[in-house]
C-alpha cells in the first residue's frame, strides 16, 4: 500500500498539478517514510480530498508530487462521535489514537466529576491542540480520507444539551442493554455519540441527569474495559451496526 500524507494543497489539486509538502510533512516522508524519487504515494487534505501521485523530487525541506489520479470521499453520515473524558496519563490520548483509526468522525474531551485530570483555561486550547495532533497522525497512518474533528473541553450541562439532538449512548458497566442490543438504523442522520467516563466511573448524578436528556445506557460485555479502550471497543461496534465495516 502506497504511503500516505497530508497536505491542504491537496484540496483544490486535479491530475497533472504538483503538490508540494513542505515543513514537518515533507521531513516525516523524506527522512522516515524515505520515500524516493518515482515512488507512488497518496495525499489528502482531510476533508474528502484523495489523490494518487508520483514523487518527482524528494528533500527534506520539499517533497513535490505529479498527480495521477483524484477521488473525492463524501463524508460520513451518520457521524459517530466520541466524549472522552479526560483521564490521568495517556489514557484519554490512546483512546483518541485508537478511536481515530477505528473511524471515529468527531472527538470531544469531557470535564467529567471524577476526571483526575482537569483543564483549566489555561490548559483547554493547549489540551485540544495535542488531541488534534494525535488524531491527526493516527488518520493519517489509517489512510483516512476525513479526519476527525477535536471539539473544545465540554461540561456535563454541555452534554445534557446534545442529548436530545443526537442518539447517545452513555458507556456503563452496570446496564442492562448491551450495546449489540441498539437499534442503530443507518439511515437516522443523527450523530451516534457514544459516552465513556473518567477512570473512577461516571458519577451517579451525571448519568441520572444524561438519562433524565434521553441518554441511553449501554454496557459492552460483562467486563469492565479501562476508559482508554472503552470507546475504540464501541465505535468497533458501532461501525459494524452502520454498516461501514
């Protein structure tokens, strides 16, 4: 499978233009991916774009590519999103490297009561920002033709408002309906948003008060994932139900 790499030229070039990668992207693919001279390779700007390329000079300062061919990939409708809430470590960043290859369409980071982690003012836009970048890389190691919006931190009253427009699906353990169990007909064009709680477990007044919005609870197995593979594990499920696996 040819390398792939993104680049916002990518967006408005046709066959027979060159795109040029520049900066990080063209160091990541002349020094690491070593790609050469007459190697094909793929480019996307992120947003549908998908182009098939040569490599006509190779540096790493400057990567230019002859394209060879374009297709443009519709978004994906429904949107699975994923509220990831903030977690000690890495934890929340392996659930979004993961989610993101697994197909997630949007990520939200979630200031949840029992978060150990916590972002300030200070540390939201840095935090959403390193979330962004890791979705990034791991949509671009998935050869993902869109890649997955990271939203601002949200609140709990944040999520209770996205309840009635959307089909949520709050992640615990102690529900009775399974997860395989929902009805989640591809042709409703709501955002399936799929809800997974800190390390210590959503607090009892949050999931009342995201039941009392029209959230519905749903447990995966009978075993009780960490909160870093709880969401891949569902959006694994979720897309299969969509049918886009």
């Amino acid at each position: 499978m040819a390398l792939h790499f993104l680049v916002d030229e990518a967006g408005e070039a046709r066959p027979g233009d060159t795109v040029t990668l520049s900066g990080a992207e063209a160091h990541h693919a002349a020094v690491v991916r070593r790609v050469r001279v007459g190697e094909e390779v793929t480019l996307g700007d992120g947003r549908g774009a998908w182009l098939r390329g040569t490599c006509e000079s190779v540096s790493p300062r400057e990567v230019i590519v002859r394209v060879d061919g374009r297709t443009d990939a519709a978004a994906p409708a429904p949107r699975i999103v994923l509220v990831q809430a903030l977690a000690k470590g890495d934890r929340d960043e392996l659930a979004v490297q993961a989610a993101t290859e697994l197909g997630v369409d949007a990520i939200v980071p979630w200031q949840a009561a029992r978060s150990v982690s916590r972002w300030d003012a200070a540390k939201a836009e840095k935090g959403r920002t390193r979330w962004a970048t890791i979705a990034r890389e791991a949509a671009k190691q998935a050869h993902r033709a869109w890649l997955p919006e990271v939203e601002p931190v949200e609140t709990t009253s944040g999520l209770i408002a996205r309840a009635a427009a959307s089909r949520m699906l709050v992640l615990e353990p102690t529900a009775e309906l399974a997860l395989t169990g929902v009805d989640l007909a591809a042709h409703d064009p709501r955002d399936v948003v799929l809800v997974v709680g800190p390390e210590g477990g959503i607090d009892t007044s949050e999931l009342a008060a995201l039941r009392a919005a029209g959230a519905r609870e749903v447990r995966l197995g009978d075993t009780v994932l960490r909160t870093s593979t709880a969401g891949p594990a569902a959006i694994a499920v979720v897309s299969a139900a969509l049918g886009r696996w």
